[in-house]
C-alpha cells in the first residue's frame, strides 16, 4: 500500500462524521479526504477528491445510501463502498451488496473494526459485520444443500481459518492468531472458496455452517 487510504465519509448526523473524522485522523492507514451529508452530495465529493473507499450510510436525504452506492459503482466500477448503518436485517444488506458494496458494517463497531474494513476493502476483500452475517446464514438455510461440496476438503488449518472468518476476524488479526503471514492466510482463503465454490466470506460463514464446520 502506497500512502494512506483516502476515505469519503457520507452520513448525516454531525456527530458521527466528527467521531468518525477523529479516529480516522488518529490512524495512519487511512486519510479523510472529504465529507458528503447525502447522496447526492458523495456523488459530487467522489468525483471531487477520488477516494479509495466510500463509508456510506444507508438512509440519507435527498438521494440513499443504495441508490448512490449503484451510482458510483456504475460510473466507477473500481469504487470501493463500506456500508455504515444502525440496521443489520438480511434484505438491507443484500440491497446494499447487491448495489455494489464492498462491506457492510453496524454503526457499534470499534473504531478498529471500522478502519479494519476500509483496508479489507481496498484490498479487494469483503468484510460483513457478524451480526449480519449470522442473518444472512439463518435466513438461508432452509434453500441451502448441505452435502456438497464435502467439509472433507479442507486441512485442518483451513478449517481453523474458517472459523476465524465467522467470528468476523480480518486476513491480518487470523494470521496474528494463528501465527501464520497474512500472505499465507490469503492463499487459503483462496483455496477454500475454489474448494467450495464461494466467492466471499459471507458465501463461506454460510457454507461452513451448512457442512457443520461452525455453529451460530
């Protein structure tokens, strides 16, 4: 990574975006670049600053938080949105995934979770808060197949990883906890969703809880 990630900032509420601006600028991943209080106005500060990654929130005024989400991924298809909000029901974050968003976080996450999140996205991964995550598994089940691919597939240390990846845990905090390089850790995680066919760590919290690998 070179340089910091710039970040735009979109949400309404001022004393959210002055928390947000203070824990942002005491980290030196990120750099706040600028702030937009709707929809309409993070189409404008995109086009104005050129973020590596868009924090947005959901119910905004005048324009929302999915439909700019789709518009900037439309005009930008390297745009890289964080969803910000208080609702963890399975449709909103669908809507929202479904408009292009890289993640999907609650509002009560950690400023570590949250800085967490814009680097996992810049980097080209997916990042789901747990209590989304454990809507989208339950609301699934009952349409899922559990029998293919086999959890047979997986080596032990995979298997640890996945259950790592469903308590939420990023690339760099499962290698610290497993001893591992994140390096190594990525190339599982590869391996384990070409083995089970998924394409994202939500795809494999749901497959793992399918196979029996975790329970929620």
């Amino acid at each position: 990574m070179n340089g910091p990630i710039r970040v735009l900032v979109v949400d309404d509420e001022a004393l959210l975006r002055h928390a947000l601006r203070a824990f942002l600028s005491a980290d030196d991943r990120v750099e706040l670049v600028g702030e937009a209080t709707d929809g309409r106005e993070a189409l404008a500060a995109y086009a104005a600053c050129a973020p590596d990654v868009v924090l947005m929130d959901i119910k905004l005024p005048r324009l929302g938080g999915v439909e700019a989400t789709r518009r900037l991924v439309e005009q930008d298809p390297g745009c890289r949105v964080v969803a910000l909000t208080t609702f963890t029901t399975e449709w909103r974050a669908l809507e929202m995934l479904k408009a292009g968003a890289a993640g999907y976080l609650i509002k009560d996450s950690t400023p570590d979770q949250i800085v967490d999140a814009i680097v996992a996205a810049h980097q080209g991964d997916r990042v789901v808060s747990p209590e989304v995550q454990r809507s989208f598994v339950l609301d699934s089940l009952d349409d899922a197949n559990p029998r293919t691919p086999s959890s047979e597939a997986l080596s032990e240390r995979e298997r640890e990883i996945v259950g790592l990846i469903a308590r939420g845990l990023s690339n760099a905090e499962i290698a610290e906890a497993l001893h591992y390089a994140e390096s190594t850790v990525k190339a599982d995680i590869r391996n384990i969703n070409r083995l089970w066919r998924v394409e994202n760590r939500l795809q494999v919290v749901l497959r793992a809880t399918q196979l029996g690998v975790v329970s929620l």
